[in-house]
C-alpha cells in the first residue's frame, strides 16, 4: 500500500519529487508515532544511554534513502508489480550480513542450512524469472527494461546492506521506536540532496513542488503508511535477526503484486505467458522467504547471537546483563519516561492538521485504477495492521 503512491511518476512528475514527498511523509510519522506510542522522553533517555548508535541510525536512513529513490525510478520503467519482488531481493544481503558480522546461523543445524539455502536458491530463481519475464515480454524499450531491473537490485543491495545499523541496533538493547526516530534524519537529508542535486536546484525543485501540491497528499499518505509498515519490520529484525526477520517481512511483495495488478492493471496488457511468469517468479521468492523464516534458530546458533553482543558491549562499555534483558524485551525505563506529555499531542495535531491541508489542495490524476479493487485492499491492510499491533503489544508492549 506504501509503494502505491509511487505509480504517480508516470504521470510525469520527477522520481526525485515523488521521493522527498514520500520521506516527509515519513519524517512526519517518525516523530508522530514513537513520541504517542512510548513517549518522547522515554525516546531521548534510550538514546542517551547508547549515543554511539545515533550515527549508525542516520547512516542506515541514508541508505533507505536512496534504495527508496532507486525504487521509484524501477517503478516507473518496469512497473511495481515486477519492480516490487525485484528489490525484496534485499533478503539475500541481510541474509550475507547477518551471517557475516552477527552471528547468525552459526551453530545451526543441517536442517536449518538447508531451508536457508533451498530459499536463497528459491528467491534467486523467482528474480530471475520475473527479469526474464520482463525483458521478454515487455512492451518498454529494452534499455529502459535493463535500467529498471538495475534500479530495483540497486536498492536491494542498499536495503539489505542498511539491515547492518539495525541489527547492531538491536543487539545493544535499543527499541526500534528510538532507533527510528534518528533514522528519518538521515532519510530527509539525503533524499532532499538528491533532488536538489539532479532536479535543478533551489529554483527548479520549488517549481516542481508548486505543480506537484495536488498530489502531495498521496505521497504523504504513502510514506505514513510505509513508516506503519516498517515499525513491524524493525521489531522483527529485533527479536528474530535480519536473516530471518527480513525474508518473511518480504512477503509484503504480495501486496505489491496485488495493487499493481488488481488496482493499477499492469498486467492486462501482458500475454498469458508474461503473467504466468510474474506470478511463477513471485510464487517462487515467497516460498523462499517462507523456507528461511521457518528455521528456527537453535540453541548453539542463540550463543552465537551472544558472543555478538557481547563483543558489541566490550567496544562501547555497556553492562551486558542489562542490555542481553533489553534485547530479549525487558523495559527499564520507569513510568515517568513513558508518560505522555502536551507536546506528544501537539505533534499528534501538528500532523493531522498538515494531512488536513494537503488533502484540501488534491485533485485526481489520469491514472487507471480499478476502485473496487483499491477499497477491499485498503480495508485489507488496515485490518493486518490493528490485528498485528494488538498482538505486538500483548507480547512486547513495544520495547
């Protein structure tokens, strides 16, 4: 649903626009949700106790950054319905990271190796087939095919390298509702660079604004609703490990396989042949990404999660029963710090009231979009996401 937005570069507007419209969106959610959900100072007293990791969450928002722009870019010249398991290849580079830096899947079983490896080779394949899918049957130019598969790999490798901060993150004990906070810094900053760099300027981007206010909303809209989707994302990179967390939260590329072909029809003008494939090739990736979130870390590979920790606690002098109880979910902040004050409710009706303004200048776009289709969607993931934060706060409350 976050990516849907997205389909307005073409109807002509910049992909560097559509990007820094959808990251303030993002901005505006990053410093809405947390503060209402914990509390701002309980935010600011976890970042506090572990200011190192600030600088690692403003590096990982950069690289979403541009992993985000790249995807517009795929968008536009493939389409999100291939575009989309393209670049939720990211799974295979946090799966690498994971392995490589934080322990994981060291000490596990043949059994564990196994779906690993059989759904690395599942999520290859599926990539494969929806490239070969593309360049076959599409009606694009050939290099514009080529440059699009490029970009939603490109931001597969960022998405998946950007994993590193969190995990690292994570194992020292921050909440993912802190650690998001200082991410959407980095996100902004580079994304407006971005567009100020290859979009003109100053001049040239403020032009491109003015035509773009009837379609700020949706962009907004867009990145609210990405920043509701990634929370859960971040806490199963927390309580999971990016090698596993990361792969079944790629599923969502039914969604995306969902909105570009029922709401957006990008497959009707397809032969039967080409649609086969797509739906073969994302067929293939999900049951990838399913084999990897069904192995279950054991006992010899949770040891090795530790021995990361630690050697995270050593370099940066943290107490290590303290944080080895924040990653398995503990909260030591006292009520105080969870408390909400006026200012999280100002923020609250700060950004309602800027919603309510964009919404007053939006108009519709030339854009075919079956309305049916786009209103059982929606229902759909509204419904996902309160069924899905209620169970999250029953077993975690957040932390």
């Amino acid at each position: 649903m976050a990516n849907a937005p997205a389909k307005l570069v073409s109807a002509g507007f910049s992909p560097y626009l559509i990007s820094l419209g959808m990251v303030a969106g993002v901005f505006v959610a990053r410093w809405t949700v947390p503060p209402l959900v914990k509390g701002s100072a309980y935010v600011w007293r976890d970042l506090a106790e572990k200011p190192h990791l600030i600088v690692w969450a403003i590096l990982a928002g950069m690289c979403w950054a541009v992993a985000n722009t790249l995807t517009v870019f795929a968008i536009r010249d493939v389409g999100l319905s291939v575009a989309f398991p393209l670049w939720n290849a990211n799974s295979l580079v946090g799966l690498f990271w994971g392995w490589a830096l934080f322990g994981e899947l060291r000490g596990a079983g043949a059994r564990n190796w196994l779906k690993v490896l059989g759904g690395t080779a599942a999520i290859v394949a599926g990539a494969c087939v929806l490239a070969y899918a593309t360049s076959q049957q599409s009606e694009a130019p050939a290099r514009q095919v080529v440059q699009g598969i490029g970009a939603a790999l490109g931001a597969a490798a960022l998405w998946g390298t950007m994993y590193v901060p969190y995990r690292k993150a994570y194992i020292s004990g921050l909440n993912p509702l802190s650690f998001v906070t200082v991410f959407t810094f980095g996100e902004l900053g580079t994304v407006l660079a971005l567009a100020l760099a290859f979009d003109g300027g100053t001049r040239e981007l403020g032009a491109e604004l003015t035509r773009a206010r009837p379609v700020l909303f949706w962009l907004f809209l867009g990145g609210f609703c990405w920043v509701l989707g990634d929370l859960f994302q971040q806490y199963a990179a927390k309580y999971l490990g990016i090698g596993r967390g990361i792969p079944l939260s790629n599923t969502n590329q039914l969604w995306g396989l969902a909105w570009g072909a029922l709401v957006f029809g990008e497959l009707a003008g397809k032969g039967a042949e080409a649609q086969a494939l797509v739906v073969a090739g994302s067929a293939l990736m999900i049951a990838g990404a399913v084999a990897i979130g069904f192995a279950e870390p054991g006992e010899a590979e949770r040891a090795s999660w530790d021995l990361a920790m630690g050697r995270e606690c050593d370099r940066y002098g943290m107490d290590v029963r303290r944080v080895a109880a924040q990653v398995h979910g503990e909260d030591f902040m006292d009520r105080a710090a969870s408390q909400r004050h006026r200012r999280e409710w100002v923020l609250v009706a700060a950004a309602a009231g800027m919603f309510v303004w964009l919404a007053m200048g939006t108009k519709g776009q030339p854009l075919a979009i079956d309305m049916p289709w786009l209103i059982a969607l929606a229902a759909a993931s509204v419904a996902v996401l309160v069924g899905c934060a209620r169970m999250l706060w029953r077993v975690t409350r957040f932390s």
